[in-house]
C-alpha cells in the first residue's frame, strides 16, 4: 500500500482510524480517531496528512464535524447527506 501511495495510485482522505461520526460521536473521539489515524499514515505509510474530508456516512454529517476538519488543516471537504433545514436555506 505505501507504493501505491508513494506513486500517487492511491489517495486517501479522512485519515481517521475508522469513520466519524459513526463509531466516534464526540469531539474528543474524533480528534483522537484523526491523530490516530494520521499518526499511521506519517509513520507507516510514510505520506502526508489528508487535506480532503469525504464524509459519506449515509446518516448525514454534524455541523461539528465540518469545524473539526477545518481545524485539523482539512483545505475541502465533500459529504453525501445533510439536514433538511440546512437544504432549505440553501434554495432559498
């Protein structure tokens, strides 16, 4: 997998340990699944730090959980589902 990285035949985004807001439903349990998460790809991977979020868990996405990644250095973040009110005032 680290070639695969190293050539650019793979990319990965997130970089938590596993997805957000599914198994880690806290702010603190975010953080730590991204250090986690990005520690292994540094270290084991030997790649940079995601700057794209893809947060695709079909339940929707926290408006925490876009601060977060911003603050974690996340530069885009792309998602599959969002809130009916926040569809609406988004129309309009």
């Amino acid at each position: 997998m680290r070639k695969l990285v190293k050539n650019g035949q793979l990319n990965i985004v997130n970089g938590g340990w596993s997805a957000p807001d599914e198994a880690c439903t806290s702010h603190d349990d975010l953080i730590n699944n991204f250090m986690i998460g990005h520690k292994f790809i540094v270290e084991e991977l030997q790649a940079e730090e995601p700057k794209i979020s893809w947060q695709i868990d079909s339940f929707g996405v926290s408006k925490g959980y876009a601060r977060l990644a911003k603050d974690m250095g996340m530069e885009a973040m792309f998602y599959s589902r969002i809130d009916s009110e926040q569809k609406l005032q988004i129309s309009q």
